[in-house]
C-alpha cells in the first residue's frame, strides 16, 4: 500500500452511471483504492471506470440477500483498515479528505456519520432536513442490516439499510456534495423504488417485529409513523419552516413537498398491500 495515499478504499456501486461518475472518480485521488461495483450497466459507466484505472466488480443480483454492498464485503473484503461507500452523485472535497487524514490515524471509533450537502433543481439546499448517512467504517467491524427480502423491489443495493457495526461511531463535520445529474425523471423513478421497498418492510416488520430490535431511533420512529395521515405534512412543515427549507426557495419548497409525497406514497401502498382505508 502506498503509504501517502489514505488508508481507505472507497466502493462505488453503481448501474449506469454515465453522467455523474466521472466527476466522483476525479475527485478520488488520494484514497488507497477505489472499486466500481457495477450492475450489467449498458451506458458508458465500466468503460469510466476503466479509463480511470479502478478495479470493476461485476455485480449479479438474485433477488435475495446479500445486495451489492454486504456482497462485495463478503466477496471482496477491501485491503486496507477503512472502506467508505460512495455514490456516483456524491462527491468528495479536498477539505473532506483533509479531515478524514486528520482522523482515522488516532480515531477510536469503528465508523463515522457523514452529511450530505444536497443539491436539488440545480441549487445547493443550504436549509431543511439534513441528509445523514453511515458510509465510512473498519473493515470487519460490521456489515449492513441483512434483511432477507424476496424482490421487494429492482433495487439491488442497500439503500435504507443500516450498518450494524461492533464500536462506537463519531461524526465528521466537512460536508459531501451531493447531486445527481440524471434529471427529475430519474429521481421520480428512484423514489418510486423505494417507496415500494418502505412499503414491504413496514409490512414484513408487522408480521417479524423482533426484526427491529437493533433500530436507531430515527428508524424506529419512521416505521412507528409511516402509515399515519400526518407524517406526510408533519414533515414538509419541519422542513420547510422550521428547518428553514423556506430560505432555499422554490427549490426548498419542490424538494420538501416531494419528499413529503414519498411518504404519502409508501402509506397508500401499506393500505393497499394490506387491504385497509388510505
């Protein structure tokens, strides 16, 4: 291992990502290595990855678990300390890199939260709910949550998902960009996805509920309200007002009432899964 690189491998996973790839790769220099796990894309992603010299994983999904992430773990564990899951439309800053230098050589901790800067119809969401996820772990400390879904849906990566790791967890403070540049049709498509994928856990968990045992608190909370009328325009008020998404314009306003929207979605489909009012 080249010693001045950062001891972390960072996983791709990708299916077609031709349009925001590029700039994820280009930005990815200082990191021990880099593995594109791709899902028989047809578009331009495998022949982007080459041309940036990163080791391609062909990635097959049968319907059950493992997904992409929990496989490339069990298949091909990273060799170094760290490995850090990075979206194609997520994309690292010099002053992130910096930070997690400054970090990992005498960190205690076995994993750490990271928060996304989303941008949203072209601009940099600045109010709102945050965007907060578990990407960057020790290797061997944990996978994510297994759930032995059969088809729930076509995604065939760890989405909501949480990693259940051994050891505590800290947080960094320099933000991630995240921005897909696909377009709203993709972002409607995705979200319909997995709005389907709530809608059968929610449904799973009902008839398992010893399933939930090692929720988060936020996730606990999210299944014990997702069929209720007011979790949809609870939470476009909390993001719009008082999380001052307001203050981000008709951006903040669009992106507060789609998501408010998924949530609508994903009760009307628990009702009609389970043949009850919506």
């Amino acid at each position: 291992m080249d010693a001045t690189k950062l001891p972390v491998t960072v996983v791709i996973p990708v299916k077609n990502e031709e349009k925001n790839l590029s700039l994820c790769l280009d930005r990815l220099g200082r990191f021990a290595k880099v593995i594109v796990v791709d899902s028989n894309s047809d578009d331009g992603t495998r022949e982007i990855a080459r041309s940036r010299g990163c080791e391609l994983v062909e990635f097959c999904w049968d319907g059950r678990f493992p997904k992409k992430r929990n496989w490339l773990l069990t298949n091909h564990p990273p060799s170094t300390p760290w490995v850090f899951f990075l979206d194609a439309d997520e994309y690292v800053s010099p002053e992130f890199v910096d930070e997690l230098e400054r970090v990992l050589p005498t960190t205690s901790h076995v994993g750490f939260r990271v928060v996304y800067a989303n941008y949203f119809l072209g601009k940099r969401l600045k109010y709102g709910v945050p965007q907060i996820k578990l990407p960057i772990f020790k290797v061997g400390s944990g996978i994510y949550e297994r759930i032995d879904e059969e088809r729930w849906s076509g995604l065939d990566m760890e989405v909501h998902e949480h990693p259940i790791l051994k050891g505590s967890v800290g947080e960094l403070t320099t933000l991630v960009d995240h921005q897909d540049f696909k377009g709203m049709d993709a972002y409607i498509a995705r979200h319909e996805q997995y709005s389907s994928w709530e809608a059968r856990r929610y449904i799973t968990l009902r008839k398992t509920p010893g399933e939930s045992s090692h929720f988060t608190h936020a996730q606990r909370r999210k299944y014990q309200s997702l069929t209720s009328w007011w979790l949809a325009p609870s939470y476009f008020l909390y993001s719009w007002i008082w999380k001052l998404g307001i203050l981000d314009g008709t951006a903040g306003f669009t992106f507060a009432r789609m998501k408010a929207g998924y949530f609508s979605q994903i009760r009307r489909k628990i009702a009609a899964e389970m043949g009850i009012p919506s």
